[in-house]
C-alpha cells in the first residue's frame, strides 16, 4: 500500500513538472511547426557551393549543457531555398544545432559511434575522415557545416536559417613542358588531420603517431605528354604547414615533384603565389607545374596557383 502511494505521488509530481509538449495533453503552449533550413549562398568573394554536392543531411542537437540529444537525418536531400527539416518536435528550450552535410556517408563516420542521448558530450564529438592504412584512395566527397544556437519558444511557427560553409578543398594539378614517356604517375597530398571537432576545428588524427600523415592519392592522366588529376583534401588552413605536394613516377618510383631543394609545401606555395589568398572563401586550386627543359632535376620548375607565380628571391624558387 506504502509503495502504491509512493508511485502514485511520483505520477502526479512528473505530470505537475513535465512540459505539456511531452505528455501530450495541453498543446495549446507548444510549437506546432519548426523549419530548419540551409543556406549554401556564398559571400561575393567567395567560391560558390554546387547544390549537387548536397545530397544528405545530418542535423545533430545539443542541449545548452552540451549533451546530445538526438539527429534529423535526411540521406536523399534535393537541395533548393526552400528546402527544410523539420524540428516540430523539439520542445521549448536552449539548444546547438549542428549539421554536417555533403553526400553518401562512403567518406565520413562520426566519433564516438553511436552517440549516445544524455551522455555523449559536444566537446567529445568527431567527425572523420575515412581512410584506410593511412591511404585514401577515393574521391573524397565535399563536406559542408554549420552551427546555430537556437532557442525554442512556444511560438506556432519558427524559423530558423543555418548558413553552410565548406570544409573541403580540392586540388588540381597540370603539367606543362614534359618530355613524352610511357610512365605511370599518381598525384598525392600528405597531412596529418583527418577529423573535426564539431566546432569545425581541427582535431588532428586520433589514428596516426607523433610525425605520421596519411596521403590522398590518384593516378595522373595524361594529355599529350602532360599530367593532370585532381584530388579533394580537408579543409586548408593557413597557420597548418603540414600538406605536401607530390607528383611520383610510379614506374621508377622517383618524384618527379618536388625534386632537390624543393619543398612541396602546399600551403607555403599558396602564400607565395598569392599573399592575400583567403583560406575561407577559396575552395579550388588550380596548380600548374611548368617544367622549362623537361627535365625538373636541372631546370626549375615554374608554378602557377589560381593564376598567380609563386615568387622567386634572389634567383631561386621560393618554397
């Protein structure tokens, strides 16, 4: 009798302190419909975002203690303005939307796997890139974010706007001035992240050592007696010295870029070809290796990105 009554008071107690959104009796207080939308449009200066690179939705919420909540997710998204999730059944409160878009999820998993309601923690959160034996071999697919701080009323309708940014680079390459030959080449960026916090920062890579990288690679082909390929990298950054540039001759197993003195720092090139280059709004870059003779081990090698020469000093190349 003594534990019926109990019970019963802790009914009552939950139904006074409950939301009525929850235990769905008076909805007359709680939102009836909550649109999320997504805004590719990019500032004027910078590289615009293919709509079609935009095929799957993830939207994860937080609440304001920085707990995960739950995932909207949509996996065949026909991206227009108008395209929304719906949120309908969130009840009034403070919350962290993040989302992370892109295509099929082939390229990308979250850390820790599954999250988990109540427990798993913001800071905690990865997104990451998936490679295997420190090699990615495939075509890393674009990757979009954003993040709002959303706070729900018991207004009928609400609307809410998360602007994306991009968190993917791609690369292109193109040789000029070589000699034919039968050689097979591949097209390769070293680094050393492949994870975001969910912040979008970076969080290194929890699966190589002090020093490590993985490499992106793909084969070159050829146009004439010239390369080109391309590959998508996670985001660059200016004050992140890692990615290296390679171009290996896979039938001798010799570089033929970069050779001798040089670097191949991507992100050095990139500042010396063009100073003010913005890391944010820049996506693409188009690198052009000009090989004056031929031969890169007794000529230099002349380098365009995006149009602009990276810059000599005192006669040589800087790199």
């Amino acid at each position: 009798m003594l534990r019926q009554t109990i019970l019963a008071a802790i009914v009552i107690l939950s139904t006074l302190i409950m939301p009525s959104c929850l235990i769905k009796e008076d909805m007359s207080n709680c939102p009836e419909d909550i649109r999320v939308y997504f805004d590719i449009t990019t500032p004027a200066e910078a590289d615009d975002i293919n709509p079609a690179d935009v095929d799957r939705m993830n939207l994860y919420v937080f609440c304001n203690k920085g707990y995960y909540l739950g995932e909207y997710r949509d996996d065949h998204v026909n991206y227009s303005a108008n395209y929304y999730i719906s949120c309908s059944d969130l009840i009034p409160g403070e919350y962290r939307f993040i989302a992370w878009a892109g295509k099929d999820e082939a390229c990308f998993s979250t850390t820790p796997n599954p999250f988990i309601k109540g427990k798993t923690r913001f800071e905690e959160a990865l997104l990451t890139l998936n490679h295997h034996n420190n090699v990615v071999a495939n075509k890393v697919h674009h990757l979009f974010y954003s993040d709002l701080d959303a706070t729900v009323t018991n207004e009928k309708l609400q609307r809410f706007l998360m602007p994306l940014t991009q968190q993917t680079n791609t690369i292109n390459i193109y040789t000029v001035g070589l000699p034919p030959d039968a050689n097979a080449y591949t097209f390769e960026i070293a680094d050393n992240n492949c994870s975001y916090l969910f912040d979008s920062s970076f969080a290194g890579c929890l699966l190589l050592n002090a020093g490590e990288t993985f490499k992106y690679t793909a084969e070159c082909e050829k146009d004439g007696a010239n390369l080109y390929s391309t590959l998508n990298v996670m985001r660059l950054a200016a004050d992140r010295p890692t990615p290296q540039l390679r171009v290996v001759n896979e039938t001798n197993g010799t570089l033929l870029y970069p050779t001798g003195t040089q670097s191949g720092n991507l992100i050095e090139l990139i500042k010396r070809a063009n100073p003010e280059n913005d890391f944010e709004a820049t996506h693409t870059y188009d690198i052009i290796l000009i090989f004056d003779g031929g031969d890169p081990a007794r000529f230099p090698v002349t380098i365009l990105i995006n149009g602009w020469e990276v810059r000599e000093q005192n006669g040589e190349l800087v790199e």
